[in-house]
C-alpha cells in the first residue's frame, strides 16, 4: 500500500528486508533486522519489533504489536488488534524431522482478535487462540482457547478469565444465567458458545 507520491505509506527500518509481493498497511512499522516474506500480509498501525520473520502467505491484521524475537511461520493467522510478546514461538508442524520435508502437513494456526500471548510462550499448531484470550509467558498450548479465557503452565491449562482491557475477573466462571463485571472497566460477561461474551452480546444473540 503506497500513497500516490509511490513513497511506502509504512516504515521499515534500513537492516529490515521485505520481499516481493507482499502488503504492508498504512502506518505499520518495521524495525531491525527483521524480515517480510514474499505473498504476506500485514495490515495497518502495526509494530512489527526487531528480529522478526514473517513467513510466506501469513495473514497478519491491523493494530498488531509483534515484539522482538518472533517467527511468524506459514500456516498462522493473526487477526486485529493481537499482541504477541518476546520470543514467543509458532510452529507449524506437529512432528518434524530435519530430513523429511512436511510442507503439506502444516496444520493452521489462529490467533483471534485481541489475543494476547506473553513473553516465551509456544503454541502448538492446529489451535485456535479465542478472541480476547490471554496466554501467560512461558505456556505452552497444546489445544483450543476459548474466548476471554486465561491459560497458563506447561501443558497450559484455563486458570481463570479476562476481561477485554486484559484484568482478570473476579471469579473463575460465571454462574448460568448470571453474568460477570470486570472491577477495572465495568464491561460484563456471561457464557457463550466459545468461552464468555460480553453480556451485550449474549442479549443479542438470546432477542
């Protein structure tokens, strides 16, 4: 995406390398030597930190924050407004071997909107990271997280729930039928289909 002067509308740093074809959105930064594969995407108002690779064809969304130290590998996805902390790491194939290529076996990855996965955390491919979800540094997950839930440990287990703004909420679930505020910003939750959803939606979903 270039502004018509044909000048990048986004910023890469000089060390950084970004290959051919490829989007880059409005406003995203780049810094050093990090590293754009070819068929990417990325979208607009990101940080992309130093020492970064974005393999081929990943699809990245708008407002992300990838900090130092990350590969982002084929086959995962990251929606809006993600953060995705130091040295966190992706994988793509379940059982790998120096010696055998397993390129057709990738299994997809997706990190859905507002997710946040801290500092050292893996997460194992073929899992779907819930909306607003919150992965503690140095989890490991081997399986679906649903949305607003807080997993920790090694395998990473549910420990609790956040709230979109990211404080934990008070109790480990809410009752059925019931729903949860959050004491720092006042949005509430009840059970949804995939984990909790704000009680606004739920209303909806119910009318």
């Amino acid at each position: 995406m270039t502004p018509a002067t044909g000048a990048p509308a986004y910023f890469a740093h000089p060390t950084a390398v970004i290959d051919t074809p490829c989007v880059i959105g409005a406003g995203t930064r780049i810094w050093h030597f990090s590293h754009v594969m070819r068929d990417s995407e990325i979208g607009e108002a990101c940080n992309i930190g130093q020492n970064v690779v974005i393999s081929p064809g990943c699809r990245i969304g708008s407002r992300v924050k990838i900090q130092n130290n990350v590969s982002v590998y084929t086959g995962v996805t990251v929606e809006d407004d993600v953060f995705l902390g130091p040295s966190m790491v992706f994988t793509n194939v379940i059982n790998p071997r120096a010696y055998i290529e397993r390129k057709a076996e990738y299994r997809p990855t997706r990190v859905s909107r507002g997710c946040s996965i801290g500092a050292n955390a893996t997460i194992l491919c073929g899992v779907t990271l819930g909306r607003y979800a919150f992965v503690g540094a140095g989890a490991v997950v081997t399986r679906d997280v649903p949305d607003y839930g807080l997993v920790v440990g090694n395998p990473a287990r549910l420990a609790g729930w956040v709230c979109w703004c990211g404080e934990r909420l008070g109790v480990s679930e809410p009752a059925a039928g019931s729903a949860v505020a959050c004491a720092a910003c006042g949005r509430r939750y009840g059970h949804g289909e995939s984990g909790l959803v704000e009680a606004l939606e739920a209303q909806a979903g119910s009318a």
